[in-house]
C-alpha cells in the first residue's frame, strides 16, 4: 500500500502539477481558469488581475484604514505566540490539544496598532473566517471588489465568503486544508505559502485533537489554555513544517511521509498577486509585512457550481484518506506526546472522518452548509 | 480493501452521479458543459445539438449514403456473430483470447447492403476508429459538422477524430474505456449504453489477453481465429453484462463485483441526441435500427485542454487500479477457462498495466499520442 500512495504523489506531480506553480500575467478566461485550473485542481498565481483596485494603493497607508474604520469594531484574534488553530500540548493530559485564539472584540484602530507595534507577550491578528469582510469591514468594500469576476462566472456562483486579513510575521496559519475553491488577494506585504495537493493526505499525519481555546485576561496580561467542554475532536495535521532549531531530525522521524516526500510548491504571492488554492489542497502560510508595518489579504471562498460541490475528486480523495498506511498507523508517538484515548473516543489515528480537516478550518463560518446533508 | 473500494462506488454515486444520467433538453453553454460534465467526470445527454444537422433527414435513407458514396472504399469489419474486440476461446489453449474483427476495404454500396440484409454467416459494421469519417466518407461531411462547437470551446481544441458507425442489431461493443473525452451523436435508429464510472474500474475484472485477429475467407465464406505472431497481450474486461440465457448464475459467481454490485447507468440515445460519455468511463454498447434498416452514428474524440490530458482524476484512477482487490486477485477460474500463465508474459491478474483497457480501444487509432511520453 505504502508504494502505491508514494507513486500516487509523484504521478499526480509528472502528469500535471509539474515543479513549480503555474504563473499567469493576466487574468485567464473564465473558461481557460475552470479548464486548466479548477478541472485539474491545480493552483496558480495571476499577476495583474486586481491592479485597478483603490486598496492596493489606500490600505497600505495605516492612518487611511484606521479613519475609514475609526468607529468599527472587529474581531482580533490574540495568541501568545502567533499560533492559533495549531496543536499545543494539552493542561491536563501528557498530550497535545488543538487551541483557536482568544476572540476580542477591539476597535479597529486600537487592533491595528497592536499589529504593527507588537507587545512582548502576545500576538494579534485580524482575521475571522465568517465573511468578515462583508461584516465587519464595509467601509472598506469599495476599495476592492466584491468578487473575483472570472473566477465566479468559472466557478458559476458568487462567493460564499469574503474574509479580511490583516496580521504581522509572527503569525503563522499551521497546515490544514479547506473545502472551498479558494482565490487569495495580497494587498499589502507579501504571504508564504506551502502546498500539498490533496493526494498526499497521508502526508500530513491527520489525528484528532481535543479542541481548546486561549483565553486572554486584559487585567494581567496572560493566556489561560482552556479545553472544550463537553469534548470535541477536530482533525488536525501533526506536521509542523519549519521545526524548531534542532528538532528536525526528531520530528523527520516522527513524521517521515512528510519529511522524506516530495517537497511542498513553495510559493510567495506578493502585493497584486492573486493565488488560486484549489479545494482540499493542504496549506501552511507565513507573512511578511508591507511597508505600512502589516500584511494585508482579502480571500474569496467559493464552492465551483450551484450545489456540485462534491465530485468524483472528492470521491477519490475520501477514498484514499481512508485507506490506512502503516507508516502512520505504526507510528510510534514519542512520550509525552502520545495521545491519551482513554475517554470516550474513538482512537486517535482516525483517518476515516470524512470531513478531517476541514471542521475546525471552518468552524467560524457561519453560513457553511451542513455537509452531511448533502 | 473491499469494503472501501465498495464505499467509493457508493459514495461517487451519492456525490455526484445520482440514480439516473442528466438529460438537458438544449446545447449547455461551454461553461456548463466544463464545469457541470468534463469537470465532473459526469456523463449527460443532450437533445436538439443537432437539429440543424441535414444528416438527421438524410442519412435514414439508405439510397441517398450510396449515391453519395457510390465509389468509396470503407473499411467494413466481419465477425462471425457481431461481437468484435471481444473475448472468445483460445484456437490453442483452454483460456480465452481478445479478438478484433477481420477488415475487409469493401465498396459503399455493397457494405451497406451487407449490413441491412445480413446473410447467416457473417455480421458487418463499418466502423473504424481512425477518424474514419474525415478520411473515409468525406463526400459526407456537409451533412454534418465537423465538431460539437460547444464542446470545442469547453475542451479547448478540435477532435483528435471523428468516426462513423454504421450497424444493425447483431452488433455489440463489449465494455471497455478510452481515454478520450466522448461526443456522440446518433443520427438514425437507438444506441444502448451500459456506463459505470472509472471509480467501479474493480467490477471489470481487467485481465490482459493474447490478441487475435479474424480471418475470413470469401471463397468459403469461413472464419479462422489468428493469434498474433509475435504474441501480444490486450488489457480487457472480463464481464459480459448479458450473459447468454441460463447463464448468469455462473456469471455472478465469476464476476460477482459486477453482477453484486450498483447496477450501471442504462441510457438509450435517440436519433438527434447526444451522449457525453466521459473519459475512463467503462461503456458496453448495442443498437437498434431505424427506419433505413441500420443504426448511424458519429462520434468526436477529444482531450481536454491543449496537452492536459493527464489530471489529478486520471492519477487517482491509476492509484485505485493498482489497489488489489481480494475477490478479484483469489478468483477461482473455473476450468476450461483458466489462463494459461505458462508463456513468457506476466500474470493474467495484472491490474497495474497504466493504460490498461484503453490499447485495444485505440490500437487503430494512428493519431494517438505516445503517452507514456507525457
């Protein structure tokens, strides 16, 4: 089994994703991005698609964004260390658990500025994956566009949200995939992204993590780690990608199908750039800020045609996350880290969900359709 | 294995396919045609594409073809009972072998009266799939177009070929795949399509077979069964999904994938209609004749996307081939039919072969690229 997911990865590279990401210097058709892209979920980078966009030159400029939004109240996501939806280890249990941010809500030009002049002891985020942009930013609505035109006659729907990012090069988003075709506009600073294609699924060592939350005391500066109650398991990937200094030899260890694979596309979009993230490809982000001291996105999630949503690729890739690949299942999780299934889950290498990873991507999102359903 | 690869055919079916193949009762949009069929791997049916063909008047008569091409020489294909690339016992062995048809270049007229009145001995189809209709009946081709123009435009090229079929009922194709995006278009009487998804590539049973060829002699009016010098092995399905009467219990106990599981999508195309038949669908094909005594077909052959034949689907279909299936790989072959594995080729269960199923579609078809290029 092992042999044939491997040549799985390098086929799915030599028949049509090549070694690099595709680049295109203008907007393709409709039909030519739904043909070479979308069909073959494959992605790319398009320069000059949203060059007559006010906010390319407006937002960068930090006293534009804090008087149009001067009254507005947003949703900051504080960390104590830029790593939100990511795995720390668990306050009660010699194991690891999965921790969303605190949410606080701040006034805008309060959050920027904590942004750009990050404190020592935490790290603040704009960011809230519940169309936010619509929500909690529509001043800003007429610096960009409402959508992406030629992705959404593509795709034949507008999009199902609209999010807003606004954060510094302490964040970081851990590896994790999304059910939505997803378009990526840079406005400010340049984004870092390492991708997966959905066929290496095994790959990224995804396990269930009981889900926790920062919660972020304003009175003495520190963070309390507080897990769910009752008990909720998201499925999470274990690979962390950049390593702490010296840890990487025992984490290639740990996670050998990762470390030992082919390499992820490493791609940099910068300001004007617009990437495609095609569904259910993994991805890790990092940023680096603009001149106006942040980096700033706005993403498009949409899902491609009215209610076909779920295809023959999600078939296949469903099919292949379940089957089992002893490389993982064999995995021997060093003490202290080994998950503790003595409650009432189910066991912790659970590859079968049929929705792993993509639960705690979305948990935010409020108008995402109830899949199971379908 | 089983039980996942049963949840795939399943799962493919509730996901995207549902219980019956879509009608649309007008030509999609290129757009839709990419986005809800190519894109989808989905196969449809559409209705008035052809209208304006003078074809659909023209063709049912049989004096009006061979006036027209009164001196052309076509390529008529002779079986002894209508099944051509079809399994039959070996001349030599207790196994069985894939046989073509014998190809006889015959004057118009003549085949056309061979096919409508049939002798006893002998069953004819002109069908050839070279591009046959471009090469072969060029006196036709005002009578039709020369590609779906819609479809061009989705799959962004012209057709790799065109082919005409001319039949009666004692015709069958047995199931196989191709590898081409399929447009075809009925022009008089009723094709009968059985179609499975390449998900279900397991319920064939692909198994490679030695080649063989039909000889007929015109002086005795007999059939000789060739096998090819220097032996060469065929990729075919095993399954006959209408086993002579009496039977099928046997059949289910070979085959039992196949005879067990979802039944294939039946679809019978209409004089005026057109089925999209996706590429990697196993397809299984009888006709009925209209009202000039045959059954008049055309069908585009295309890839979709300037050199993108190879997509993720295709590299998830490769993987889930090469998956062994245990109720397949621990058949009992009754005797009289087991493989006789004592030549010098491998072993008749071999899944992996990367084209499997598709050489013997194509093997005609000089125009088909090296793919193991790619």
């Amino acid at each position: 089994m092992e042999s044939k997911v491997e040549s799985l990865w390098e086929e799915v590279r030599e028949l049509t994703l090549g070694a690099t990401v595709d680049r295109l210097q203008s907007p393709p058709t409709p039909l030519q991005f739904l043909r070479d892209f979308v069909s073959q979920n494959k992605p790319c980078i398009i320069s000059n698609a949203i060059s007559h966009w006010p906010a390319l030159s407006l937002w960068p400029t930090p006293s534009y964004l804090s008087t149009s939004l001067s009254s507005s109240l947003v949703s900051l996501h504080l960390t104590p260390d830029g790593q939100a939806d990511a795995l720390v280890p668990h306050p009660a249990r010699s194991s690891l658990c999965f921790v969303s941010a605190h949410v606080q809500p701040t006034l805008f030009p309060q959050a920027l500025d904590i942004i750009r002049r990050p404190p020592n002891h935490l790290v603040a985020y704009l960011q809230q994956q519940n169309d936010c942009f619509r929500t909690e930013y529509s001043e800003l609505e007429s610096d960009c566009d409402a959508h992406i035109p030629w992705a959404s006659e593509a795709l034949g729907c507008l999009p199902e949200a609209v999010n807003l990012w606004i954060g510094n090069h302490l964040s970081q988003t851990s590896f994790h995939k999304d059910h939505y075709e997803n378009l990526y506009a840079v406005v400010s600073g340049e984004k870092h992204f390492l991708l997966l294609p959905p066929t290496d699924v095994h790959r990224m060592y995804l396990k269930e993590y009981p889900a926790a939350r920062y919660s972020y005391s304003q009175e003495n500066g520190e963070f309390r780690l507080e897990v769910e109650e009752p008990e909720r398991y998201v499925p999470w990937s274990s690979v962390d990608p950049c390593p702490a200094r010296g840890s990487l030899k025992q984490e290639s260890l740990k996670f050998p199908l990762y470390f030992n694979g082919p390499k992820p596309f490493e791609v940099t979009v910068k300001a004007g750039e617009v990437l495609y993230l095609p569904s259910m490809w993994f991805h890790h982000v990092r940023q680096s800020p603009g001149d106006g001291g942040c980096t700033i996105a706005v993403n498009y999630f949409s899902f491609a045609g009215y209610d076909m949503q779920f295809d023959i690729k999600y078939a296949y890739f469903n099919f292949l996350q379940s089957l089992p690949c002893r490389s993982i299942d064999d995995q021997t999780i060093p003490e202290g880290e080994c998950e503790d299934d003595s409650g009432s889950h189910a066991p912790s290498n659970h590859l079968n969900s049929r929705f792993s990873g993509d639960e705690s991507a979305t948990n935010n999102l409020e108008i995402h359709k109830d899949r199971d359903n379908v």
